[in-house]
C-alpha cells in the first residue's frame, strides 16, 4: 500500500493485556489538513488510519504467538480477521498549528482484540470456504477505498484543484462506503455469510412486524367509544349524516410495556403518548429498517360507523415514525356524506367498529364503498 498522506504514530510499543485472553495497544493517526479539509473529515480520516496502525501491530503481535500456528491461517488472513473484531475506543483528540502554519488533527485510540473469540471464529470459517472467501473479498475492497480515500485527499490539498466541491462529495462517499465495509466485513466474520444473514433478518423482520401487528390489536381491543346522537344536515336530494364520538385507550400502562420494543422509555402525557427514539432510527440488529418503517407506516386504526349502505371512519392510530402523535383521548364528529335523503328513513340503528386497516386493504374498501374522510371538530 502506498504511503499515506496521515502521519502514522505508535505511541506505545509496549502493549498489555488487560484480560488473559485479551491483547491491547494504543495508537494515534495524525492528519495534515489543507485549506478544504473540514475538522470533522479530518477526524475521521485519521482515526482510519489510526485504526489500521493498531490491527498492523495486533496482527504482528499474534503472528509471533501460537494463534496463526494453530489456526493454519496466513499473515494476511490474521490481520484481516484481527480488524474485523477490533474494538476501538478514543482516548484523546486535538488540533495543532505548527510554526509553518500547518495544521494537523491528532487522535489517539485503544484497540483490543480477544483471542479466545478470535481463534473460535477462525475455527469456525475454517469449514466454511463461501465465508472466507467473502471476508477476503470484503478486505480487497477495504484496501481499494484507502487508497482512493488517500488519492482525493491528495487532489484536495492541490492548489491547482478546481473541481473541490465534487472531490469533497466523492470523498464522503468513499468515507462512508469504508465504514459500511468495515462493518459488513465484521459481521460476515462474527455471524457467517451475507445468505445466512438475510434468511436471519427475514426471520427477525418478521418477528418485528408482528410485534407491531400486536401492539395495534392491542389498541383495538382495549378502544372503548361511545356515539352521539346522530344529526342531520339536508342539501336536497343528498343529506350528510353527522354523528359526535368520543372515544380512549385503555390499559395504557400494559401497553406502554408493549410499544417499548420500538421505542425508548415511551410515557403518557395530556392524553398522548411520546417516546425517545421513533421506529425508524430504532438500532434493530439485523432488521432491513426501511421496509420495517414502510410496514409501520402502512397501518391504521380506526372507528369505523356504518349507515345503511354508507360508512364513514375516524383515525385513532395512523403509523408513521413514532408514536407521538397517537391519543388515548378525544372528542371528535365523524361526517358520512352523500346519503341519499329518501333513504334517512330506512336506516333503524349504526353499526361501529374498530379495525386494524392497511393501505392497500384500505384500497380495496374504497372500491367498494366510497368513505368521506373525517373532519374533526367540525359541523
């Protein structure tokens, strides 16, 4: 590999175990900035390449023990399986100006590797030709985004750069194409191949949408509502049926206990829920979040009145990014529109329900009977 633009230094050449299986050193990558370069790209350039410095040493460290003897793994191999476990914690960060006026962004870090994990999963890859073949493929490409990594920080630090803005853009994608294949490389070394991985978060993805699917129930079940007595609003021909309701959720505090698998310390207050953390940045291990969002979204709860041949509905709970929105409370008038008026004397009583719905069931439902949205507070 070229040399680096960083500035690489070992802080200490004498690392120590902190455990007896674990082995620990402490590095610090140093980056020069140029005039384009913001403070936050050069952190993360130089914890990169501070990171790598630590498996570099890690790697030579376990390739003088009996690990790569054992294990029957090349030096490169146990280098790449070393960064695919590392663990890395920040001890310091700074900038310094230098008498020539140059600027450099220092960050030291401590990384650890534990042995007795790391000779389990070689043992483990050993007989499995598709994961190791994977995990070398994904270390090629990892090297490949270095060195482009290094090429567009060269390009930016020249004077004659006239494109910067698209460099500064190509940069960031190289940045965080890095980490992405860092952390596919750590998963295909901990849990196995990309193939096993998907049949296992479509299993988790599946688990998830129906813990939704019970949370919503458990809405519908526990939603008591009572009906107003209907009024009338004649235009002819064609009269509009308004209907006061008033409805609430109980068994709020067995429902909380519920909804805390998506989200962060989820409360009541004033008749709504809140929490911290919606679904959609939820850290779901494994989970495809988008398409978890994109189901979320789909669901509704609702009151739905039939009158006659007509029906209309009222929102109690519609899925989006959280729960912040969602009553446990209210008062609202629910408004079923273009009933014909001959028919007013036919209809003997109002059928109410509540429903779990999804768009494409509600699709379904409008094809048949036309529903007139509800307007809240409003005659």
């Amino acid at each position: 590999m070229k040399k680096f633009l960083v500035i690489l230094i070992l802080i200490s050449l004498y690392p120590s175990f902190v455990f007896a299986e674990t082995y620990e050193v402490e590095t610090t990558g140093e980056y020069v900035m140029g005039d384009r370069d913001t403070k936050a790209d050069a952190r993360r350039i130089a914890l990169e390449h501070a990171k790598l410095l630590a498996v570099e040493q890690i790697g030579t460290y376990l390739e003088s023990e009996t690990v790569v003897q054992k294990s029957q793994v090349t030096k490169d191999e146990i280098r790449t399986y070393a960064s695919a476990i590392v663990k890395t914690k920040v001890l310091s960060e700074n900038i310094s100006l230098l008498e020539n006026k140059t600027t450099i962004f220092r960050i030291n870090i401590k990384a650890n590797v534990d042995i007795g994990i790391l000779e389990k999963k070689i043992n483990e890859i050993k007989s499995d030709n598709k994961r190791r073949d994977q995990i070398a493929s994904l270390q090629i490409e990892n090297i490949r985004l270095l060195n482009e990594l290094e090429n567009l920080s060269t390009k930016l630090k020249s004077e004659k750069a006239g494109q910067y803005r698209n460099l500064i853009n190509e940069r960031e994608n190289v940045l965080e194409k890095i980490v992405k294949n860092q952390n596919s490389l750590s998963i295909a070394f901990e849990k196995g191949t990309l193939l096993n991985l998907a049949i296992k978060n479509m299993d988790e993805l599946g688990e998830s949408k129906r813990n939704i699917d019970d949370v919503l129930q458990f809405i519908v079940d526990n939603t008591v509502f009572t009906l107003g007595e209907p009024k009338i609003r004649n235009n002819g021909d064609i009269s509009d049926l308004i209907i006061d309701i008033e409805w609430h959720i109980q068994n709020t505090d067995e429902l909380l206990e519920k909804m805390v698998v998506f989200c962060e310390r989820p409360y009541v207050a004033n008749f709504s829920f809140y929490s911290n953390i919606n679904l959609y940045e939820h850290n779901f291990t494994g989970i495809n979040k988008k398409e978890l969002f994109r189901y979320f979204a789909s669901k509704k709860v609702r009151l739905y009145i039939q009158a006659g041949s007509r029906n209309g509905y009222t929102t109690i709970v519609s899925g989006g990014r959280d729960f912040s929105e969602i009553r446990t409370k209210e008062k609202t008038s629910l408004i079923i529109s273009y009933i014909p008026t001959a028919q007013l004397g036919q209809i003997t009583g109002l059928e109410a329900k509540v429903i779990v719905e999804s768009d494409s069931s509600r699709m379904l439902n409008e094809r048949k009977i036309p529903l007139k949205k509800t307007r809240k507070n409003k005659q």
